[in-house]
C-alpha cells in the first residue's frame, strides 16, 4: 500500500504544528522550508487540512495556520483522509460478481487497517519531536 508524498507532508505539518507550535500559526513559507517543499504545493495541503477542520488560518501580520481541534482528537486516519479522500484503496476487477470473495476481504483488512489509524493518535509523536 502507498499514500502520496502529499500525506508525509501533511502528517510531518501536523506534527510541527502539534509539538511546537499548538496555540500560534506558523506561516507556510517556514512550514514549507522546514520540510524542503515548495510553499505552492504545501498551500494546497494546507487547504485540505483547512477544509477537513483539522487546522485554521489567520491572516494578516502574524498569520499562519494553527490547529483547529485538541491535538488529542486528531488521528492518523483524520489526516490521511483530509489529503487523499475516503475512496476504497481495493477495486475488484470481477464486476459481474456481487459476492467476489476476493474483494470481501480486502475491504475488510481496509476496515481493519482504518479502525487502527483512527486509533492512533499523531498527539503521542509530540513527546519524542525535538
């Protein structure tokens, strides 16, 4: 299984924003220095994390991005699902049969593999971030 580089950067902002910065916004430019991407494309993860209520903007001098909800609430799963949707990772190619087996069980090791990041929490990173 492999999610896109898009979802490294929105756990690692989540994270930086998590343990260092939780109550002021950080703007993009040093979010995006700090990871070595460029501001654009960190802007567009910005705002699917926006959009999913995860984090917020402030604008004007001092502005950035900062966390919306408790650090506590947000899961490995919110996040990922803010950067790359909730559409099935498993597509059966057996079309005509309704009962594929195959397709049975690999929604349900998706299942279980969600329930699990829901589970995790990125707040129990912050101790361990330098």
């Amino acid at each position: 299984m492999k999610y896109s580089k898009a979802t490294s950067y929105a756990l690692h902002t989540m994270l930086y924003l998590m343990a260092v910065a939780p109550d002021k916004p950080v703007g993009v430019q040093y979010l995006a220095d700090r990871q070595g991407v460029s501001p654009t494309y960190l802007s567009k993860i910005l705002t699917k994390l926006v959009k999913a209520g995860l984090i917020e903007s402030a604008t004007g001098a001092g502005g950035g991005y900062r966390l919306k909800r408790s650090m506590e609430e947000i899961s490995f799963l919110d996040i990922i699902h803010a950067v790359e949707g909730t559409t099935s990772l498993f597509e059966c190619v057996d079309h005509a049969d309704s009962r594929c087996l195959i397709h049975q069980v690999m929604i349900s090791v998706e299942k279980e593999m969600e329930q699990h990041l829901q589970s995790k929490k990125l707040a129990e990173l912050v101790p361990y971030v330098h």
